[in-house]
C-alpha cells in the first residue's frame, strides 16, 4: 500500500501550483472561505451537492488560503485511493497484484488530473474505494456498519456514488452470495438511500445547474475506457489485453469474491447506468464516476498475475523477479504518458485561467474603471483574485456573493443595467469568448441586455483572451456631431 500512495504523493504534488484556477475549482475557493450560516444560506440556492465539501474545505482554507492549499486535499485522498487499490488486490488476489493495481492507478493521468484539482472527486473516488474494501470484508463475515457509514458519508460528497451500491450488487451475484450475505449488504443499502434521501430531495430542485449537459454517445464511452485503462494507444491496447485476460478470473468458490469479480461491476456498472439514465435526462460527465477508475487497474493487474503464471507452467506460479518486471513494465508506461502528465500541469489544459484572466485586468484597467461580467459566472475571476480588481467599479453588482447566498452576487435587472451602461464611456467586459462571438444567447434577460447593448453602442478594442475567457475593452464612438473640427488646411506654394 505505501508504495503506490507514495507514488501518487508525489506525481499529485508535481506541479500542484499552476498559477491559476479554473471556474469550479475558483467556486470551491470562495465557497469554502465564508462563514457556516453563509455556506448554508448558498446551499438553498444552489450547489448542495457539494456542501459537505465546502465545509471540509473551510477549516483548510482557514490555515493559508491559496491555490496548493486548495488542492491538497485532493492530493492526499488519491495518494489514499492508491493505497487503497493495492489493498484491495493484496485481499483479493496476492500483494503482488495490489502493488501492481496500486501503481498502475497512481501512474493513470485520469487519477492525476483530479488529484490536482480543488474539488470533491478525488475524496469520493477514495471514499468509494475504501467502502469497496469494507465491503468485501463484509461479504467475508465482517459487520456491515462501516460499509453502510463510508458508503454514505461518500454518498454526501457527491450522490452518484451511490451507483457502487448496484456494483456490489452484481459482485454479490458473481459470488453467489448466501442469504445471510444478501440481508446484511440490503440493510446496508437501504441505510445509505436512506441518508441520502434528503439530498437527492433538495438536488433535483437545483437541477437546472446541470442543465449544459449533453446526451453521452459512443464516443463518450470510448473516451471513458481509454481514461480508465490509458490514453495513449500502446498503453491502452497493452492494459486492454490484461484486463481481458484477468475476466478469466470472473467466478470463484460460492460466496467467495474474486479480484475480477469486484472490479469489473466498480469499472463498469456506475459509468453505464449514469449514461443510459442520461438518455432520457443528461446528467453524465466523466468526473462524476471518477471513483469507478479505481477497478480497471485491478483487472489489468488480475490479467498480469495469470499470464504471468501461465509463463511459468502453472497458474500464480511464485517467483521473485515477477514482481519487479511488472513493476518496470508500469514505469515504462509511466515514462511513455509522461508528456501527457507534463502537459496536465498547464494551466491551459483546464477549460479556463482566471489566474490570467485576473493578471490581465491587473495591467490593463485604470482606478475608476468600470467592469462587466458576461454572465454573471465570471465574476468568479474578481471574487477569486480581488486585488485585480481593486479600484474598479463591478457597473452590475447589486449585492455581494456571499452576503447574498450566491455563487456570483446578485445583479440589477435589464432596465437598470442598460441605464447604468448609458453612463460611462468606455468598460472592460470579462466576457464568455462564444458568447461575445454570437455562439449562444443566455436566457437570462440581464445578461442578453449586457450583450446588445455592447453590441449596438460599444466598440471592442484591446482584447486580452485566455482560454475560455476574454478581457477586452469597449468604448463609445464618438459621435460625428461631438468631434473636433478638423484642422484648416496648410497653405500651398504661392
């Protein structure tokens, strides 16, 4: 256990701070710095989902509030999913295969990408995973209630997780589970839904905050496996192959779980229930089954052990220098996905820099000028990184995020706006960049006043784009009426 953990310690540290946050990890950061009573006013509203994140978040927060800060919490929960995987294969196979499983998540760009960011899933992949433990030690005859209280304190970190519990179902089957077996995990499970009820219950109210979803294709599904197993070819054909061959491994004695028979139900069933439930409703995005990574590399590893025991003549043959090659065989991956790894640690990788977006503000605009959110969402840039904006007047706010139980503040409707712009000459707009260039129109009528008032009476002029965002600078033109006479023509040669 303690040498995948390690591992993925240190490649999560690597690089930890990039110098600028994105818009949801900027949300857990302003989130997780106000008051309990203001946490809990916003959850009313919106976000619930990741209230018990934010409150985790605010005693961190209040020892340095900073971006490494922020996601150092991420970093320890996948250093201890990591260890986690490794104990699972050491219980269900032999150490070997949890030292390999362990390191093959830690070395995965998909388990690293989330270890750095300052969000819930990395802690749900590690509570999930933890629970998967708890629960094959149930199924051994140990007691249920800790499976029950990790499963759904996991479950309050983000809802979906509660799709393990259709895993260990099937796991259960495989295993041709007894009675006994089957009466302790449904009390278990009727416990966890039970807890979460009342989420479920204020989150479908707040469903509009996931309305951007879209309906997951094949595409997406192929997108997904090559998260979970590699996303480079040579290593995703390699793992691909072990993971079959570690199915062979499916079925075992009757009410025993095998390696195979916990993993593959963790690595498939989440993923594929949230997508075919996302026909009809969308509510699929790869972060959201995150904790399901947690079984593809201990089917690769299960995959690894039998062939490594067909080489020898029979079946988990032992022998010392097995463990090593398989343990060189990951650092070669490592190697060859490094580039990608390397590249994760950019700013650019993530849909948006407000660190930018705010470092462009900090140069550009003057004491007194006034700034335009379009939408509202990012204002998020101002909320994260204020000593940009300071001496600026934010043309649209009418109360604060947080003295308002908002994400972003609340803003003057469309007649107050469009006055409020009729007075000033000139405004920085940090804007959405498909927005200013016409790709969609917001709903909301504030924000579709902002943008055909600029539009109609404004003139955009130096223009900082970073990512997702832009920063540019609108002025007035002046009207013909208003301007200088020109001056009186020189006189010619006589």
């Amino acid at each position: 256990m303690g040498v995948p953990a390690l591992v993925m310690l240190a490649l999560g540290l690597w690089g930890l701070d990039r110098g600028g946050m994105w818009r949801d990890e900027a949300v857990s950061f302003q989130v997780g710095r106000r008051t309990v009573p203001r946490i809990w006013l916003l959850l009313h509203d919106v976000d619930a989902v990741h209230g018990l994140y934010y409150l985790l978040l605010r005693p961190v927060l209040a020892v340095h509030p900073g971006e490494v800060a922020l996601r150092l919490p991420s970093v320890c929960a996948a250093a201890a999913t990591a260890g986690l995987v490794a104990a699972l294969g050491a219980r269900l196979a032999r150490p070997r295969v949890g030292l390999w499983a362990g390191l093959l998540y830690a070395v995965a760009p998909m388990a690293g990408h989330y270890a750095q960011e300052g969000r819930s899933y990395s802690l749900v992949a590690a509570g999930a995973t933890g629970a998967t433990l708890l629960f094959v030690g149930a199924v051994r005859g140990g007691s249920w209630w800790p499976y029950g209280a990790v499963l759904a304190l996991t479950c309050w970190l983000h809802e979906f997780a509660v799709l393990l519990l259709l895993a260990h179902a099937v796991s259960l089957a495989l295993a041709r589970a007894g009675a006994r077996v089957w009466r302790g995990w449904g009390s278990a499970a009727a416990a966890v839904v039970g807890v979460l009820v009342p989420m479920v219950v204020v989150s479908r109210g707040q469903s509009a905050q996931v309305a951007w979803l879209r309906t997951p294709t094949a595409d997406t599904a192929e997108r997904l496996l090559r998260g979970f197993l590699g996303p480079t070819d040579a290593v995703f054909w390699v793992c691909l192959a072990l993971a079959l061959v570690g199915l062979a491994g499916l079925v075992g004695r009757p009410g025993e779980p095998t390696c195979a028979g916990v993993a593959l139900p963790v690595v498939v069933v989440p993923p594929v229930v949230l997508m075919l439930v996302s026909q009809f409703s969308p509510l699929y995005v790869d972060r959201y089954v995150l904790y399901a990574l947690s079984g593809a590399p201990l089917l690769v590893a299960s995959g690894a052990e039998r062939l490594a025991g067909a080489l020898k003549g029979r079946p988990f043959a032992p022998s010392p220098a097995v463990p090593l090659t398989g343990v060189l065989a990951i650092a070669l991956s490592l190697l060859h996905q490094f580039p990608l790894l390397q590249k994760d640690r950019d700013p650019a990788s993530r849909p948006d820099d407000l660190g930018a977006v705010s470092r462009a503000v900090a140069r550009n605009a003057e004491p007194g000028d006034p700034v335009l959110f379009l939408p509202a969402s990012t204002r998020n840039a101002a909320l994260t990184y204020p000593g940009a904006f300071r001496g600026t007047r934010d043309l649209a706010l009418v109360a604060g995020a947080a003295e308002s139980g908002t994400l972003y503040g609340r803003e003057a409707g469309p007649a107050e706006v469009r006055r409020r712009l009729a007075r000033v000459e000139r405004v920085w707009v940090v804007a959405d960049r498909k927005l200013l260039a016409g790709h969609w129109v917001p709903r909301d009528p504030a924000e579709r006043a902002k943008a055909d008032v600029l539009g109609r009476e404004f003139i955009g002029q130096d223009e900082a784009v970073r990512g997702g965002l832009a920063v540019r600078l609108y002025v007035r033109p002046v009207s013909p009426l208003l301007a200088p006479p020109p001056p009186p023509p020189r006189p010619g040669p006589s």
